[in-house]
C-alpha cells in the first residue's frame, strides 16, 4: 500500500510540473518563470514566452490588479508564431503565486526603468531585435524609455496610454524623436483618455506610424480579456504590426 502512495505521489508531481508551462499545445505555448532587474537594479519577475531571435516586451497596466497575466493570450500566440515574448509584473506588482511578484515600490513615474531592465534582459539572451508594447501606464513608461534613447527598439506599440498623467508629459519632440515603427491603438472613447492621447500622438509623430482605433470605451488590455467581442480584432492588429515591424525569423 505505501509504495502504491509513493508512485501516485510521484505521478501526480509530474503532472504538475508537466503543467507548470502555463498551458497545453507544447512549447509553443510554455513560458520559463524569470527574473530580471530593472536598470536601476529593482529586482522584476516575468514570464518567457517561446524562443527566436527576435523579441517582444509587453508591459502591463497600472491599476489595482492589473498583472502580466493580462498579456498571457496574446504572449501565447506570439510565441507559437516564432517570437520570444516576456511578461513582467513591474515594480511593487507582487500578486503572488501564479502571477509573480516584483519588488520595489508602486512607482508610475520609476515604470521606464523596467522597460529598460526588460529589453536589456532580452539582449542578454541573445535577442537580437525586439519590439517594445506597452498598455496604459506600460505604453507611457515604453514610449519614454525609446523617446529618451534608453531603449532601440524594431517597433512600438502605445495600447491605451495617455498624455500628461501619472509622471509623464509628451510633447510635440518628444514624440517624432521616436524612429522606429509606431503603432497608436485604444478604444475611440477611452474612459481615461486613450483614444484623445493617441490621435494627438500619431497626428505628432514622424513615418512610419499607424493609428488603429476600435468602437467604445474599455482601456488598454480590458480589450483583450477572453469575453471580450473585440478581443480577436485588437489582437490581429496587434500581432500584424509586430510581423511587419519584426518579421519572426
């Protein structure tokens, strides 16, 4: 009887390691548990989604609850496109357990340096290009970290940011400083003002840009919640801009 218990015991740990992936479909859809400081040396917890030369950052909103697991869908489908895509709690985001825990305090205006921590660790692994997304206070610190020079990315996405808020204030230079591919996407009626900051963003920045605004009023990553009606849509644009950006090697 006790060496029956053992093997059940033993069997039941392997399924769950087998499930620690984060899902079923194979590696495509697996992700390795990370850890990662940001440049100022806040120590990040994050998920790596998939393996290839080329990257993606996705950095997340900031209200209460907002996690890396927001990302986790699209993460998934990236990487089974050929992408290596990492999800961070950023600083002060510690939900525990399945969604990791980051240390530092909550700081909105610090949030840049954890763009730059992300993208650093990506080139560490030998990522070679990398494509920088960001919804909310995410797109913000994203869109300061590649205005300021900290980050070169091979394109951006702003997803629901807004202007003058939370520690960061565009101007008219700051944002045609800004080389690479830009993608400007939100709700038409953003209940904080995404839709308003991106059309004033595009109308400001230089080629190659593109402006991608859907019916409504949700904010950021609410779009791409799983009962969302808009959710395929908004990852389609997502995803086609990140290939025309970076095409997967």
């Amino acid at each position: 009887m006790g060496s029956q218990l053992h093997r059940l015991s033993v069997w039941m740990l392997l399924l769950a390691l087998a499930g620690c992936g984060g899902g079923a479909g194979g590696s495509s859809t697996s992700f390795e548990r990370v850890r990662f400081p940001a440049s100022d040396g806040v120590r990040l917890d994050g998920r790596l989604y998939g393996e290839g030369s080329i990257g993606v950052v996705l950095s997340h909103m900031g209200r209460g609850g907002d996690t890396q697991l927001d990302w986790s869908g699209l993460a998934r489908d990236l990487s089974s496109r050929g992408y290596a895509v990492l999800t961070y709690d950023r600083r002060g985001v510690c939900p525990g357990g399945a969604g990791g825990c980051s240390h530092g305090s909550d700081d909105y205006a610090d949030s840049w340096r954890d763009v730059v921590g992300a993208a650093r660790y990506l080139a560490g692994r030998g990522i070679r290009r990398t494509v920088i997304a960001g919804a909310s206070i995410g797109a913000m610190a994203s869109l300061y970290a590649v205005a300021r020079g900290h980050v070169h990315p091979a394109g951006i996405i702003e997803f629901g940011g807004i202007n003058h808020a939370s520690g960061y204030d565009f101007s008219r230079a700051d944002i045609r400083h800004i080389a690479a591919p830009k993608l400007f996407l939100s709700s038409r009626r953003d209940i904080y003002g995404g839709g308003e900051a991106a059309r004033e963003w595009f109308r400001w920045a230089s080629p190659p840009r593109w402006l991608e605004l859907v019916p409504g009023t949700q904010h950021g990553t609410d779009l791409l919640r799983a009962d969302n009606p808009l959710r395929d849509r908004v990852q389609r644009i997502i995803v086609s801009f990140i290939e025309r950006a970076a095409p997967p090697s």
